[in-house]
C-alpha cells in the first residue's frame, strides 16, 4: 500500500439545542448581535454527564458501521480534543473500550481547533510507515464545560459535538500531503486556562491572521496535491466563525466549491468542527464520492494544518 484514504464517516451532536434567544436570557446579546457578528443560530450542549468519549464513541460507532469493518479490523484509534478533563484512560482508550475494538493504539491529540486535521494527518502517515492499516480519527469537544456563560464575547460562539471517519490503507492515496503549522509567539490570542478552565480569546487578532495568512497557505495545500481550488468540490474549514470562513473561501479561490457553512446551526465546535461538517455535507450528498475536498483546521496555539482528501 502506498497511501490512505478516507472509507467512512459519522457524526454526533447532543439533543439540546440552544438558540440566540435563549442566550439573550443570560448575557446581555441578542439574535441580530450575534448573527451580524459570527454568523451563528443555534448550538448543540452536552448533558452535564454527557463525556468526552462517550460523545466521540457515538460519532465513530456510525463511521463504522458505514465503513463495513468490523471493530477487529481497527488497529489504532486517535482522538483531538482540547476539552477533556480525565487524563487516564485516554478518550481515544476509552472509545475503544465502549467499542470493543480490539488491541488498537490509542492516543489523544490536542491542537485545539487544527486537531482533527493533525490527526488526520498522524493517522494517514502511520498507515503509509506500515505501523497500521485501520484507523478512527476522531474530533469531539464538550466546549461548554470550558464556557464562561457570562461572558457574550465568547458564550454565544462554542457548541458540543463529535465528528470521525475511518481512515484505510490504499493502493492509490486518497489523503493528500498534509500542509501545517503555528505561531507560537501568537500563541495566547487563544486560550483554555486556569481551573476551572476557561476559553478565551483575543477575537480581532484572530480575524486578521485568519483572515491574511490562511489563504495562501490553503492554495499551498491544493498544490501540494496536484490540484488548484477551482479543481476544489468542497471546502470545510474549521467552524470558527462565519464572518472568517467566507472571506478565507473566496480568497482561496475556490469557485466550484461547495462551501461547509455548519457553524450557523453547530456553532464552533473546535476539534469537532471538520469533521462534523464533513459527514454532514457527505450524508446529505453535497459532494460526490471521490471528488476533491479541502480540509482545513486553525486555530488554537494559532496552529493549522490542512490535506486535501477524496471524498468518501
């Protein structure tokens, strides 16, 4: 085998569901404040025993079960988040526990919002060093336990959620090379801190890098893959804010593209956030199978890293 691609996907979000009007009962905001600003309608909380990996055992439970595999067949099982609070066991060992796999490698990345495509990208170089040939990348975040719901600036951004996809070893790769990156000097313009941790964020500084820097860096992506962003069929980029993935859209180039816009109805569910888009955008049939994708995740530690992949 000479590469990877991505077999199948799933998704998870909690059933409670909070919308703009029932924020505007607890900060000082309104539905008109906060679609101007970031785009989002709705977002999707946990239950307050609702975990880490119990969230992204769900996600990957139906990226299997559409793959075909058996749980036997998976051999490595790695898990982003930024928003688990146990240390031992691991989600990743803790989602292979709750899916009876069998005797996978289990780690946790955490890169904040650019989790999923770094784990991708771990996932897709394993499986080519011959170290795996099955794998669940999974993204899920509990966002809300690290939200101060006092704060407007930043309670009306984050949601719940888990996204994953089985990742497998192919004669022709179907996972391009994998651009990626940080700004550790900027590092702190995001931030998960203190105990309880709390997120924060320095909002205009994240605009503008995003905004500037991630363009060209998403077009090196597509070269690295032999491609241009016209050959692009789908664009996810990490669910920050509608506000930063539009213009990062329309000065990639991508004009062909659909572009994933979850955010609206998911809110930012950092390391969830690509993945959850994806599956959606594939289960409702918006890409074809086998066409080009951009993934794209930011965030974070100001890191990002992004691949362009065959859609499943």
């Amino acid at each position: 085998m000479t590469g990877s691609h991505v077999l199948a996907l799933g998704h998870y979000q909690p059933a409670k569901v909070l919308g703009n009007d029932d924020l505007a009962a607890l900060v000082d905001t309104s539905d008109e404040w906060i679609r101007s600003r970031v785009g989002i309608r709705t977002r999707h909380l946990a239950r307050p025993d609702e975990t880490v990996d119990e969230m992204a055992a769900a996600a990957a439970a139906k990226a299997l079960a559409h793959s075909g595999l058996a749980p036997s067949d998976i051999d490595l099982v790695l898990v982003a988040t930024c928003t688990a609070i146990d240390r031992s066991p691991n989600m990743a060992a803790r989602v292979a526990a709750r899916l009876g796999l069998a005797r996978p490698a289990t780690m946790d990345l955490n890169v904040v919002c650019a989790g999923f495509t770094h784990a991708l990208a771990t996932a897709d170089h394993t499986i080519r060093a011959g170290a795996a040939t099955a794998a669940l990348v999974i993204g899920a975040e509990k966002f809300s336990e690290a939200t101060d719901w006092t704060d407007r600036s930043t309670c009306v951004l984050t949601g719940d959620g888990a996204g994953a996809a089985v990742v497998v070893a192919a004669e022709r790769p179907g996972i391009g090379p994998v651009v990626w990156g940080s700004v550790p000097e900027m590092g702190g313009a995001v931030r998960i801190e203190g105990t309880p941790p709390r997120f924060a964020q320095e909002g205009q500084t994240v605009y503008r890098w995003a905004t500037t820097q991630l363009p060209p860096i998403a077009r090196e992506v597509c070269a690295r893959a032999g491609i241009t962003p016209e050959d692009l069929a789908g664009v996810v980029l990490h669910q920050a804010n509608l506000r930063i993935i539009e213009p990062v859209a329309r000065k990639l180039g991508a004009v062909n593209a659909v572009i994933a816009r979850d955010v609206v109805e998911s809110g930012n569910t950092s390391a969830a956030s690509v993945p959850l888009a994806l599956s959606k955008l594939v289960e409702r049939g918006e890409v074809p199978s086998g066409a080009p994708v951009l993934l794209f995740g930011f965030g974070g530690n100001l890191s990002y890293a992004g691949q362009v992949i065959h859609c499943p």
